[in-house]
C-alpha cells in the first residue's frame, strides 16, 4: 500500500554551545526523527545517537547528560538530523530552522 511507505531526509542545523542540550530534547520528542548526528565546526563528528534507543526513558538521561557535557567542547556545533516521513504527508523539512547561528 502507497501510505505505508516511508521517506527519509536529512535536515542540518547551527546552533551554539549553550543551545545543544535543548536542541537535542527537543529533536528526540518530536517524533519522526530517526538519529541525530552532533558535529563541531570541522565537521568532525562527537555523537551519533540513535533516536529509537534515546527515547526509551532510561537511556535518555544519560544521552542529555553526554550532549551537555559535549557542549562545553566547542562554541558552534552542526547538528545533522535524519527524519522520516509517510509518504503523501506533507513535508516537514521545508520549513527548517537550519542556519540558526
């Protein structure tokens, strides 16, 4: 069936040190977000989280925990989010907050 198909893309996002940890609670409660990727400035990757184990309650404490100590590391971090979708719903990732620092 056409509705059961599921479309994958990736969104990237600028943000400051201080606005890590917040990003990331946010990305893992919306949903439809797949892994979330932390990256610095030279583009060297410091975390991959897998969202599906992220949300599970216990594991997500820990994960907030390392991302607030990354932030600390370095002033700018690119956050690199992979997104899933069903087909023939409308397409989150045309409205992105991308660039925001």
């Amino acid at each position: 069936m056409e509705k059961d198909k599921m479309k994958t893309f990736v969104e990237e996002m600028k943000v400051f040190g201080h606005e890590l940890a917040d990003t990331v609670r946010k990305l893992i409660h919306e949903g439809n977000v797949r892994r979330i990727i932390i990256k610095d400035e030279q583009g060297n990757t410091f975390l991959e989280i897998p969202v599906t184990v992220a949300a599970v309650g216990m594991v997500f404490a820990p994960v907030l925990a390392a991302v607030g100590a990354l932030a600390a590391m370095a002033a700018k971090f690119t956050v690199v989010v992979e997104k899933v979708q069903r087909v023939g719903q409308p397409d989150a990732g045309t409205h992105s907050e991308s660039g925001t620092a």
